[in-house]
C-alpha cells in the first residue's frame, strides 16, 4: 500500500507525537511521497527516513529549524506553489500548521489527520508573540499578519474531503473553526514499551514524588504544578525542557528537582515509580497521561481537553485512574492532590493499564488504515459509476 499515495506532515525536525502517527503510515505505505516544510533526516524515526521525502525550499536556509516559527507569515505563499498534487491518488495530510492546505487533483480524496486547527490564528496567538519576541507596533503587525493567516487557514479547509480528529476535544475544535465534521481516531500510544514495573503482577509500592513530564512551554501551566508541591511540602521531579525553564526554576523551592530531558528509559522508570503524574495544562490530546496509565500510574490532570477523555475521575465509578480538578489554578490543583492522596488504595494499576490498552499503536494502526482504505476504495467505486 503506499503506491499513488502522498503523505503531507508540516515540519519534520523532531520526534513528537504527530511524528509517530506519521510512523505508523510511513510503515504501511512504504511507496508513498512525503512532503514537509523542513527535514531533518535522523531527527523522527528509520520509517519515515526512508520514504521518498521532500522538503520546500525553506530547508536550505541555513540552521532554519533555529528560527522557522517565525517564518509563519510566509509559509502559506510556500505551500501554495509546492503543495498541488494532481496526479496523487489519496493526499494525507497530518496537520497542526499547514498541512491541511494540500491541494489534491479534482475527485481525488483529501484526508486530514487533525491534530489542531493551526494554534497560532485561532487560540494561542500571545504564545506565538512571545516566540517571535513581538510587542507593540511590532504585535499589532503581527495580529494583522495572524488575521489574514487565519482567513486563509478557513478558506483552505474546503481542500480536505474528510477530516480526522485526534480527540473528540479537536472534533469541536474543528466544527468551530471550519465549520466541518469529523471522525474522531485516537493517536497510537506504546503501550508494549510504557508498562507497569512488575506487568501482571502486583506493582511495588510507589514512591512520594510527584512527576511532570513535557516540553517546558509555558501553556502547560507547570508553574501550577509547581505552586501545589511547594504550598503541600511535597517532592517534584520534572523532566523536560523548553523555553518555560528559566522562569519556572526561578519559582522552584528545594522540593523541586529539574532533570532536564530525559530518554525514553528514565521516563518510564519514573512514571513507574511516582505516586502520580501531574498534568495540569490543557492538550489536544496529550500522549504522556496515557504513557502514565500504561505504567500503572494515577494522573492527575486538568478536566478539559483531551485528558478529560483518557483519564477516568475518581467520581466515574469503577475503575478510576486519577482526578480531574475543574480550575486552572494552584488552589484546585491543590484540592486534587489532597483528594487523591486520601484516596490512594482507589487507585487500581491494572485498571489503568486496561484505560491506556484503549489507545494502543495497533488499535491507531488499524483504525486510521481501514477508513484510508474506505475513502479511498468509495473513491475509486465512484469513478466507476
């Protein structure tokens, strides 16, 4: 499978969530073309590697992955003279930025993997200011640079045939912005690697720290994580890094350990030993609380977004597998902590095991291949007709 097909990604510079969905495809469709903004090959995984891939004309500025969040303004006159496949048989575009603005042939099915409507025009216009460093005259050019770039991300939605959201939280994201609906197919999570210490067995007795794990950006909210330890006494280990750092350590008292980040391995140690992961900003999805659950870990987490969908509350019944606290604020965090920790024998490592199990890489794969092969195959039936 793969022949005919053209795989759209928005930057490939790193491995993150979006790039191991885009794994998943790279390995099924091993004859696809993949085009992307910028590349950095040996940055994502072999898979990806391997396909044909091919960067815009942004990729050869010299050390652009520094700086290519700023070059926002200009990246849709780039991919509206790169991105127009006409002899493609099924474009995917996996989007957060510009992906979704591929421009397939006439009949010839568009799928969009959502991971977002594009951040910076619809809801995290400030983030993107204090990336590019824009205040004043400097911030209202870039508000007018955003509004157009937010005209044209809804105009461009008319490209895609079908939608895929990562979340149902995404799926009304998408409804709001572009007026659209959409199937909703979870990202894959590994759930063969991220596993409790002792899986199938009665886990040991876990440790009394309390773990964040993330980029270090600042609409994570980890300075609430942080607050809520300090005020309870309680021991922080934070792994990750970001542009949040400095000011979060500058907060940070002595319960507080940064170890910067970390490999795969240490991760999974530490959820396997914390008493639970904090996770108190609000994600489209957020692969790291079900990593936890795999561990056999609690979360706990802020009610909205896509932790609201894997994390089942303390109130849901049987089988709880963390809090969910209501607020965006220190005090609510606080009152969450409090209430698992009078709570802790509630808190089943199987039960979360079986919740993250729902979110496995082989459920991902099957799910998103069999509607690729539906779309397509109700394609071809049409041209038939």
């Amino acid at each position: 499978m793969g022949k005919g097909v053209v795989l759209v990604h928005d930057w490939l510079t790193g491995l993150r969530g979006g790039e191991k969905c885009l794994d998943v495809l790279a390995r099924a469709m091993p004859g696809a073309t993949l085009h992307t903004l910028l590349y950095r090959k040996g940055k994502t995984t072999p898979a990806i590697d391997s396909l044909r891939v091919v960067p815009s004309w942004l990729n050869r500025l010299p050390a652009v992955h520094r700086y290519y969040r700023g070059l926002l303004p200009i990246f849709p006159s780039v991919v509206e003279k790169a991105w127009r496949f006409a002899d493609a048989e099924l474009v995917v575009s996996m989007s957060h930025c510009v992906a979704k603005s591929a421009q397939a042939g006439p009949g010839v099915p568009h799928v969009s993997y959502c991971f977002s409507p594009m951040r910076y025009a619809w809801q995290m216009r400030q983030q993107y200011y204090d990336g590019v460093g824009a205040r004043g005259l400097k911030a209202r050019l870039a508000d007018a640079l955003l509004d157009r770039i937010r005209a044209w991300d809804l105009k461009t939605a008319d490209r895609v045939s079908h939608f895929v959201a990562i979340s149902h939280h995404i799926a009304r994201r998408i409804e709001e912005c572009y007026g659209r609906t959409s199937v909703v197919i979870y990202p894959p999570v590994d759930t063969e690697y991220y596993t409790p210490a002792n899986c199938g067995e009665k886990a040991p007795k876990r440790e009394d720290f309390y773990l964040v794990v993330s980029a270090l950006a600042p609409y994570k909210r980890f300075d609430l994580a942080i607050g809520a330890c300090q005020r309870l006494g309680r021991r922080l280990v934070v792994i990750g890094s970001g542009q949040a750092e400095a000011s979060l350590k500058k907060m940070a008292g002595l319960e507080t350990t940064f170890l910067g980040w970390q490999p795969d391995s240490v991760i999974r140690d530490h959820l396997r030993r914390s008493a639970a992961l904090l996770f108190p900003g609000e994600e489209d999805f957020g692969i790291v609380p079900v990593e936890a659950q795999a561990c056999g870990s609690p979360v706990i987490a802020l009610g909205r977004g896509g932790a609201a969908e894997t994390v089942r509350d303390l109130n849901a019944g049987h089988g709880p597998t963390g809090i969910l606290f209501e607020e965006s604020s220190v005090d609510s965090l606080v009152e969450a902590m409090e209430r698992f920790e009078s709570n802790r024998e509630a808190f089943d490592p199987q039960a979360a095991r079986r919740q993250a199990e729902r979110f496995s890489k082989p459920r991902f794969e099957r799910e998103l291949l069999d509607y690729l092969g539906q779309v397509r195959g109700a394609n071809v039936a049409s041209r038939a007709a």
